[in-house]
C-alpha cells in the first residue's frame, strides 16, 4: 500500500497533508527516511516525527464548515489560523481539499480516510459550486470563455458550467480541483477576484450556516453523498 494511503486510513491526516511529512523528512519506514511514492507492507515500523501513528478509534465523523477568509486549510500546528485549531473538534479530524486562505465558504472535515481518498479522485467528477465576485462588469464573451475551458498552468481547463448572477458576480460549477483555478482563469481573461465563496460540494450546500459555523452532516444528507462517491 501507498505510504499516503496507508497513513490516510489510520485517520491521523490526508494524504495532501502525509506529502508535505515526506518532503519535510518527518516520516520513517523500518528506520529510513521515506520516499515519496514508497509502499509500506503490513510489517513494516512507520513512524512520524520518530513515534508511532496514533490511530483514530472513534466513531466516524463527517462536518461541513462555512470557512471564514484567513483560516488554513492545514492540520499544521505551527501555521496560524489552521482550520483544525479553529473548528477544535474533540476528536481527530482533517479538512477534505482545500480552499485558499483568501476564499471562504463550504469544506469538509472528517477521520474517515477512505471518503477523502474518494473525495480526492479527480476523475469521479464530482462538482463544487462558488459564487464570485470580480473587478469589473462581466461580458458575455467572458462568461463563454470560462465555460468553454482557459489556458491555465500549461493545461486548458475543462468546460463548466457559469452563470451571471450580477454585473460583477457569476456562480461557476467545476468538476476539477486545478490550484487557485477559479482565480488564475480570471487573470487570464483580464479579471481579478474580490471575492470566492464555495457554496456546495456535491449535495452538501452551506444553506443556514454562518459564517465560521460548522455542524455534522445529517444522516440523510451523509448517505447520499456516500452513495454517489460508489
């Protein structure tokens, strides 16, 4: 098994997270710094920071927060205003994906590694739905352009949905994760963002919450998203 999966699965952090130990050198197999990539079998002595993963017992926890603009979407203790210190959620969690500092809005947080991997797969296309606000009125050939796809990071993004909500605001449905894309699709069409907020992740909407609040998923809604990520 993959390092980042396996470690995933104790519910100790993310696979997103378990990369960013491997590069800093924190993490140990039999003895030896690991690799990024390295497999672990059952009866090999992983270690972090030179102790034994705690493994997360407790019954599974699935919550949706509505994040404010300047929390970190990291377990990282050293990094302030990370996102696990701000819910401070009795129990070890960890954030599903990201939303950058400078966003807000919907993310997820649970101890269940196997949904984050699922979650994570870009290929399952699962959508997540912001409304954005930007510099200057929209035209219609820019809301095209967004839709059709633009050039960012030497790939062209893949079509989506966008509508004109305002004269400055559209909401836009992706089924990609690109980093900052909703951001660097902008600045490529001459735009530049105000405001992001995500408001819905699949079947998981922020209707009702606050900003900062954060609350379990209910059990109808938890069993619909579960039976979409099959």
């Amino acid at each position: 098994m993959r390092i980042n999966k396996y470690i995933s699965e104790t519910g100790y952090c993310s696979r997103r997270e378990t990369n960013r130990l491997i590069a800093a050198g924190r993490i140990t197999i039999n003895g030896e710094v690991c690799e990024k990539g390295a497999d672990v079998e059952s009866e090999d002595i992983v270690l972090i920071d030179g102790k034994e993963i705690p493994r997360d017992d407790s019954e599974p926890v699935y919550l949706a927060l509505n994040k404010p603009m300047g929390i970190v979407c990291t377990a990282a203790k050293q990094v302030e205003g990370n996102i696990i210190e701000y819910v401070n959620y009795p129990s070890r969690i960890f954030a599903i994906g990201r939303l950058d500092k400078a966003s807000e809005g919907l993310i997820l947080l649970t101890n269940d590694g196997d949904i984050v991997n699922k979650m994570m797969r870009s290929e399952h296309n699962h959508e997540k739905e912001y409304v954005v606000t930007v510099d200057k009125p929209l035209t219609e050939q820019f809301v095209r352009a967004m839709s059709q796809g633009v050039e960012i990071l030497d790939v062209v993004t893949k079509p989506c949905e966008v509508y004109k909500q305002s004269e400055n605001v559209f909401r836009i449905i992706l089924t990609q994760g690109l980093n900052l894309q909703i951001r660097r699709m902008c600045k490529a069409l001459g735009y530049r963002v105000l405001k992001l907020e995500r408001v819905r992740i699949m079947n998981v909407t922020l209707d009702g919450m606050e900003r900062g609040q954060w609350r379990h998923l209910e059990e109808q809604e938890l069993e619909h998203l579960l039976s979409m990520l099959d």
